[in-house]
C-alpha cells in the first residue's frame, strides 16, 4: 500500500475550499467541547450559558460548524471564561 504524508491540515488534504478557515474552525469547536466537558456541563447548561439552543450545542460539539462563524465561535469561548491571543506568522 503506498502512503503519502499529509500536510498539518486534514482540510487541505482532502481539497477542501477555505481549508485553513475550516481548520480553525474546527480548533475553535474543540476548545468549546472541552471546556464543557472539563466543567461537566450539560448541553443544556451549555446552551444557557452561551445564549443557544441544546441541538446546536449538540451540533457543535458533534463537529458540525456550518452556520457557526469563527467570531460566534470566539464570542462562545469568552462566554465559557476562555481568553482568547490570535498569532501571526509566516506559514511553516
């Protein structure tokens, strides 16, 4: 079996249009469902706390992201007490 090596981003190996917006995205989400899950959230809970409701929760934590923007994604974060520090730099 031949095996290629992929690159740091899933989204760019699988021709993914907007691949680093997906990725990010998708970094976003998963510190979302970890806070929840290290605070024993409900969804809920969750969705109380974020101002939203249990199936988008539930969707967003099930990785699926359309209709979530990255900035509703950073404004979750800060709802969950997460400070958030944007780098920039030269790609790799």
């Amino acid at each position: 079996m031949k095996q290629e090596k992929g690159s740091s981003n899933v989204f760019t190996d699988v021709n993914v249009p907007q691949s680093a917006l997906y990725l990010a995205k998708a970094q976003l989400a998963h510190q979302i469902s970890t806070v929840i899950g290290e605070r024993n959230l409900t969804q809920t809970e969750a969705a109380e706390i974020l101002g939203i409701n249990q199936p988008k929760v539930s969707a967003l934590i099930r990785g699926n992201l359309d209709g979530f923007s990255s900035d509703r994604l950073f404004k979750f974060l800060n709802l969950l007490d997460r400070d958030i520090e944007i780098v920039i730099r030269p790609p790799y």
